[in-house]
C-alpha cells in the first residue's frame, strides 16, 4: 500500500473566512507535511469594492469586486502554504434577507443535494482525513455559511470518507477577552453589515469544545492570510491590533468534533490525534 500524506479539507463560504477561524491550522498542518485543501464555494460578489464602496452603494461592480477576491484568496492561499485551492464558484448570497439570497446562481438559492453532489465529488478525489466547516448557525446565521454548512454534511454522509469531521467555534470566555481588547482599542463593535434580526448565540461554553489547536507559532502567517484580504472593513478591525497582538488572541484555533472514527480522546490539542 502506498503511505499517502494526511489530507485536511477546509470548507469556506467566502475568500476571507480561511483566514480568521482557520487560517492558524491550514498554516501549521501545511508545515507538518499534511495536505491541505481550501474548498471556497462563492465568489464574495457581496462583499466591499475595490475603494471601499459597499455593496448597495453606487458603482459597486460584482465583477470587479469578484476579480478583485480571486486574487486576494490566491494571495491569502500563498501565505497559508495551501496546497489546492478548489472555487466552487456560487453568487454570494449577501447577508439574510438580501434580495441576493434569490437570485439565479446564489449559493444560497442552489439546491443542497446539487451542491453538495460537486463536494462529494472533491471528497473522492482528495479523500481527506479531517473536514472543517461550520456549525448548523453558519457560526453566526449568514446564509451562505449554513449553506457550506448543509453541503459539508451532506457530502460527509453521502461519502463517508473523513475520519474527522469538525465545526469552528469560539469559546465564550474568548468574546470577553475580546471586548476588553475593544474597550482598550476605542473601538465599538459594530457590525458592518445591517444588525442582524435573530442572531443566533455565538460559540460555545468552554467545556463543550472538544478541540483546541495551538497555532501560535503561525500568528505572522495567519495575519499575512488576513491582511491579502484588506479590502474588505471587517478585517480592517483585526490588521489594526498588529501581529503580536493579533496572535496573542487568536492563536489558538478551536473546533467541536462532530465525526469521529478514530476513538481519540477528548479535549484533544490535534485535529489528526488518533490518525498519526
Ligand atoms: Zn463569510
């Protein structure tokens, strides 16, 4: 039998959202000789234009603000040592309620069996070990992560070839350090988008996340992933803390471990233990 290298699939809504909750762990599996594959399944037509201007403004041309991503996701892929990168290529769908979320080609209007059909499909040509995406909220209730959400799950059961399968999440007594940080900086957390009507609870109590991943020692890359993505405002907030302190608060990424094969135990510090 030919020893074929572990392989980590990272399922992602938009070019950007690697590099906040995973780009730690694309950065350290990399190094440790893993393949790791970036599943981006839209192409962030929502997302800010070149200068700024946002998404219903005046002059906010979606073929250019997706030009412009494409290269910012390759630039963010370089940083990270991806090793594939696969765009599923769907319309961004916009935030819920958008007239966007309806439209022909929107993730988010695509049927889940059709979706997840094309996953599947990269699941039997990379056979990954661990697959990461996000919780059934999309982590924070945007229509396309609980889209990347359905299709990742979908995909899992209808291959059954990961042996890991893991949602991102932020542990609760991380969003208080977090404010404390903000009230330091002057800063107040508005969200840049309209406020959102029913937002779900965001993370998880401590204890029931089964996995923390020290990636502290990938900080300068993980912020150089961040920062291939600086046109977008959300992202503006963090390059502004600095590497160091970039790092200190978000060096280590955590996940719930949500498929299991391997009977490693938990709380666990590798996405591989029990692989290797
Ligand atoms: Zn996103």
């Amino acid at each position: 039998m030919v020893e074929r290298p572990l392989t980590l699939m990272a399922v992602h809504a938009h070019p950007d959202d690697e590099a906040t909750s995973t780009g730690g762990i694309l950065a350290r599996y990399a190094a440790e000789g893993v393949t790791t594959v970036l599943v981006t399944c839209t192409d962030g037509r929502c997302g800010d234009g070149p200068g700024g201007v946002k998404p219903h403004e005046d002059g906010h041309d979606a073929d250019a603000v997706v030009a412009m991503r494409q290269v910012e996701l390759r630039a963010s892929c370089e940083a990270l040592h991806v090793t594939h990168l696969e765009t599923l290529g769907y319309h961004d769908s916009g935030m819920m309620g958008w007239p966007a979320n309806d439209e022909p080609g929107a993730f988010w209007n695509t049927p889940v069996v059709e979706a997840a059909d094309r996953l599947a499909e990269l699941m039997r040509r990379y056979k990954p070990d661990v697959v990461i995406t996000y919780d059934e909220n999309g982590f924070y209730g945007h229509p396309d992560h609980i889209q990347a959400h359905r299709i990742t799950m979908a995909a899992v059961e209808q291959t059954g070839i990961p042996a890991k399968v893991y949602w991102t999440t932020v542990p609760r007594s991380a969003f208080q350090e977090f404010g404390k940080v903000m009230q330091e900086m002057g800063v107040s957390w508005d969200e840049p988008d309209e406020p959102a009507q029913e937002m779900p609870e965001l993370g998880l109590p401590d204890d029931e996340i089964t996995t923390w991943v020290d990636t502290s020692a990938y900080g300068g890359q993980k912020f150089q992933s961040l920062a291939a993505h600086a046109s977008q405002a959300e992202n503006i907030f963090f390059l502004r803390l600095g590497e160091e302190r970039f790092t200190e608060l978000m060096g280590v990424e955590t996940f719930v471990r949500v498929r299991d094969t391997t009977g490693a135990p938990t709380p666990e510090s590798d996405l591989f233990a029990g692989l290797r």
